[in-house]
C-alpha cells in the first residue's frame, strides 16, 4: 500500500489506509475497537513558523521556528484547522453553537481538522503491534534525551508510515472527549513529551484535559477526511 506524501497548500499530509485498531482505557479496565477510514495526517506536529503563517502572528523567536506550536488549548487548536481550511478554500470541519459553546464535527468536510483519538493510535503503530513502532531513544524526545525542551520536528526517526515525532516532543491534542459522565468536556491528547517519562510516551497512553488547558509540552497535528 502507498504511503506517499501528498501536497495541498504547503501542508505535506501523508494518506493513511484504513483498518481497524484496538483502544483501552486502563482506568475503567476497558476495551473496544474502531474502524479507521483512509484519511490524512501531516507528517509532524504543527510548528510554530505554520502556526504564525496561518494566523499571521509575529513568532516569538527565529531559534523555535521549527519546532512544535506549544502552550495551545483544544479551543485554539480547532480554531486554527478552521482559519487554515478557510484559507485553502476548503470547507471547515468544525462548527461551535452559538447557544452552548459546543463543537460538532463534519467528518465528510475537506477541511483540516484534529484527528480522532483512534485514527492517531492507528497512524502511530503504523501496522506495528507493541506500545512502540521503535526503540525510544532513536524515534523520540522525552525527559531523558531531551535536555529540558523540544526540539525541531524530524529529528529523530520516523515510523513506517513516515510520520514522525508521534511519540514524544510534545502531547497532541485529538478531537475525543475523554469521558463525558466523569470528566465533562475534558479532551484527550496522545504521544507523551521532551518532558514525560518514559512510560508516558507510547502508542497507547492516553492524557486529557480541559478544552482550555494549555502547557508547554502540548501541541496539536493536522488531519483531514479524503
């Protein structure tokens, strides 16, 4: 199956097929299975130098181009997938009531968009089976490689599918509630952090957080239906 990179705009997205991938929950002791479609997934986090570009925001600084967009809230993020298919032309997945400040998502929209807590997992094994698609030293930055920051997008190996920096160097927001009785509009993130331990970084942890929460290690990619 290809896994060429296709290019829309300037935003390289790799085509992921689809498939069927297994997701727990090990604070309930649960288990379930999703049905992935074919999608697209760009092949890093979302950096600062794309962020600015998209919302025509001065950069912080040169030395952290490259390097992952962080201290974004789910809010933001989905915010910027909007104002990015707005100014690509195409139709914008996300829609927020007037009335109850809810998100909704249009899954057949062109748009960017998060992706879904299931099509990150599957994209992260890349066809592989373990809580890893490699050793940890050489596939990602976390607290004991990373020197108490992030690093520029690539540096370290990709999986199979391309994509890289799944795990570690910073937390990916996806578009999931975490668990609407107990934790309310809390979302997941996935991948761990230049600042998580080593456990914290594999294809099945699962994080979560309040739409507005926002840290230093937390970032976001991009996906879109095709």
């Amino acid at each position: 199956m290809s896994h060429a990179i296709e290019r829309h705009i300037e935003y390289p997205m790799v085509r992921i097929p689809g498939g069927e991938i297994e997701l727990r929950d090990d604070r309930i002791k649960h288990t379930w299975k999703a049905d992935i479609k074919p999608f697209l997934l760009a092949p890093y986090p979302v950096t600062m130098e794309q962020y600015c570009a998209i919302t025509n925001k001065s950069p912080v600084s040169i030395d952290g181009a490259l390097k992952p967009v962080v201290n974004i809230s789910w809010n933001e993020a989905i915010a910027v997938c909007n104002l990015l298919s707005e100014n690509a032309g195409l139709q914008s997945c996300y829609s927020i009531s007037d009335v109850s400040d809810a998100v909704s998502c249009n899954w057949e929209a062109d748009g960017y968009r998060l992706p879904s807590e299931a099509e990150w997992q599957f994209a992260c094994k890349a066809g592989t089976s373990g809580y890893r698609y490699g050793e940890l030293d050489q596939i990602a930055w976390y607290n004991e490689n990373s020197g108490g920051s992030s690093h520029v997008v690539g540096g370290k190996e990709p999986n199979a599918w391309g994509l890289y920096d799944m795990l570690g160097n910073v937390w990916e927001w996806c578009w999931d509630l975490y668990d609407k009785e107990v934790y309310g509009s809390y979302r997941i993130f996935r991948g761990g952090s230049w600042a998580e331990v080593a456990r914290g970084c594999g294809a099945t942890c699962r994080r979560r957080s309040h739409p507005t929460f926002r840290i230093d290690d937390l970032g976001f990619r991009l996906a879109r239906s095709r």
